[in-house]
C-alpha cells in the first residue's frame, strides 16, 4: 500500500510540477522532511508555584516575555504568565457581559496585543497593557457580523475568519466593525463529493497568518490537505499528506443543510503556527477505530517553508496537545499531553 501510495506521489509531483493549475494537490510524505527525535528528557519543565493548570487547551508565546495559555473557565479563560516576574493573571470569565465570552475558541499575538474570539457570540477581543505596565486589560473589539469557525487577527484591527459551514464559504476578510468584507479562498476538490458543495463542517481548518501578512495557511483538521495562500488570499499551494489518506466522506442532506461525515474519522493536523520564513503544523494522524482513539494529541510538528516544501519533522517520545514558537530564538514551548499538564520548553537547536 504504501509502496503504491509512493508511486503515486512520484507520478503527481510530475503533473503537479508541469501543470499551471494551483488547486491541484501535491502529495508529500514523511520522508521529505529532515526527522529530528524530540526525547521527553531535551525538554525543560516550567515551574511556577502561582500557576495551577487545569486542563489547557492552547499555548502561545508572546516576545515580550509572556506565555499565554486557553485554560480554566472558572477562573478565567485565558491565563497570561509573564516570564520577567513568574506572576499570572486569568482573564475573560465565561459569560455575556462587556469583558466576557461565553467560551473561547482562538489565542493569538499581534502587535503585542492578545486577541481572542468566541464562537457561539461572535465576539472579537484583544488585551492589552498600558505603556510601561506588565498586566493586561481585556477590551471588547467588535462583534462580527458573520458566524465563524475561526478568526486570526491583521493589522489594523482586521480579522479573517473561517467562515461558518452553513455559510458554504472557505473565509471572511472583516473589518475593524466586524463587518464581512470579502469573500475568499477555495475548498480542496475532492472525487467523492459530485452531488454537494463542500464547506467548511467538513474542512475545518487551523489558520496561521505569518506577521508580515504575506501567507497565510489554513491546515485542514480531519482531512490532509493544507492550503497556501498570498497576501491578497489567491492560493498558491494545495498540499495533501503525508500518509495518503482519503476517508469516504457521507452526506446527509437536512431542512437546515448538508451535514458531512468520514468513515472512518481522522484526527489529522491540530495547531498551527508561523513567522515570515515558514508555519509550522502539529500532527496526529490517527484514524478513529475506538473511541480512546478521540484522545490522541500531537506527535510530530512538521515544518513547511511558504513554497510549501517540507522542512523538518520534529517527532516527539511523548505526544503535546499544543505549542507555539519563540522564532527569534528557535524555542518551543509545548503544553505536554501527561496526567497533570505542564509546560515543557524545547531549545529546538540543541536537538540532533
């Protein structure tokens, strides 16, 4: 099978190479990235005696010194640890009120802010610090106008969002109102689907913007396509691997629309994180057989450049339920899928 699968990629990348059309997939395997082995011992635990994890979900790094995790709801969704002084704030409580949300979906830094967004209200939120403060101060930015699955902060109080699966579109450019101002991007094509439009229930997506707003990348989470795009959101690349894995996708068509299934359902990327030389994407890779399989994280972060050739294949002894980059310095900083979380922090230039 495999041996097929590698014949396969061979005679794609030949068509894929000679060929104009950029939403034909390109396969990719394993074996194209450089694989580093990733010890539970390479990393470092980070201990704080003001910091009690519950069950976080989210980690991201902030270059001025602080870690920010999605974590517990009763005290505050959002927990921001600042690496100068060890201190921790929780913040956004679960709830409707002006510095609430009743659960919230996305984490990310940009231009030093913490944005975070929530689903069920379409809220948009960023916290921020006065100058020359340490602590941050929720600030209610916009409701969007449009549901979303996911939205990612741009300069300028801009936002693209992945766009609701009953919307039928892959994403929304957003302005500073929360208004919808274009509609982008593409869905991957896939054989099976001939009676149905494909939407976003099915290609659900992580999204990365890299800082200068040059890419973006949208990493499907049950399917092995990866999307790249440019700055003006026309797609470049159109990925897809790295195991050949094409479940049967199932229609059932409602008053309230077209619901997708997979048999079987594949946990494939979760995660996604960039600078403006490359993204990197956690992957899983496990097809559900039992329903212990719904607990499997992360055990290889793959590298890809922004032409979308593979890199480096960071393959973890024990699997990470997420991680974000310190790029200047080539750290990760991983939430550490164990009995009780910690945070372990990986020197990714020590590692051979």
């Amino acid at each position: 099978m495999k041996k097929a699968f590698l014949s396969l990629v061979a005679g794609l990348l030949q068509v894929a190479c000679g060929s104009n059309d950029r939403g034909a997939a390109i396969p990719f395997t394993l074996d194209a990235f450089e694989r580093i082995a990733v010890s539970d011992a390479a990393g470092t635990v980070y201990r704080n005696d003001s910091l009690l994890l519950g069950d976080p979900q989210a980690i991201r790094y902030h270059p001025d010194g602080y870690l920010v995790l999605l974590d517990r709801p009763n005290t505050g969704q959002v927990v921001v640890i600042d690496l100068e002084t060890d201190s921790v704030q929780h913040l956004i409580k679960r709830g409707r009120g002006p510095e609430e949300i009743i659960s919230v979906r996305d984490l990310a830094i940009r231009d030093g802010a913490i944005w975070v967004s929530g689903l069920a209200d379409r809220k948009i939120m960023k916290l921020t610090r006065p100058e020359g403060g340490r602590a941050f101060n929720p600030q209610l930015v916009c409701t969007a106008s449009d549901q979303f699955m996911r939205a990612v902060p741009l300069s300028g109080e801009r936002f693209l969002t992945l766009a609701s699966a009953s919307s039928g579109n892959r994403f929304y450019r957003l302005d500073g109102e929360g208004m919808t101002c274009d509609t982008l991007g593409s869905f991957p094509s896939l054989e099976q689907m001939t009676e149905f439009e494909p939407n976003n229930g099915l290609f659900q997506s992580e999204i990365t913007v890299s800082p200068d707003e040059a890419h973006t990348a949208a990493v499907c989470q049950s399917l092995e396509y990866i999307d790249i795009y440019d700055a003006d959101m026309q797609l470049q690349k159109r990925l897809q691997g790295p195991q050949g894995i094409e479940p049967a996708i199932k229609t059932v068509k409602t008053e309230m629309g077209v619901f997708f299934g997979q048999d079987p359902l594949c946990l494939v990327y979760s995660n996604a994180v960039s600078d403006d030389r490359q993204f990197m994407v956690g992957y899983i890779g496990v097809c559900v057989e039992d329903e212990s399989d719904l607990e499997e994280k992360i055990g290889t972060v793959l590298s890809f450049d922004w032409k979308g050739r593979p890199l480096k294949a960071y393959e973890f002894e024990s699997d990470i339920v997420s991680f974000d980059m310190d790029w200047e310095n080539n750290v990760m900083y991983c939430l550490a899928n164990r009995p009780e979380p910690e945070i372990v922090i990986y020197h990714l230039d020590d590692l051979k």
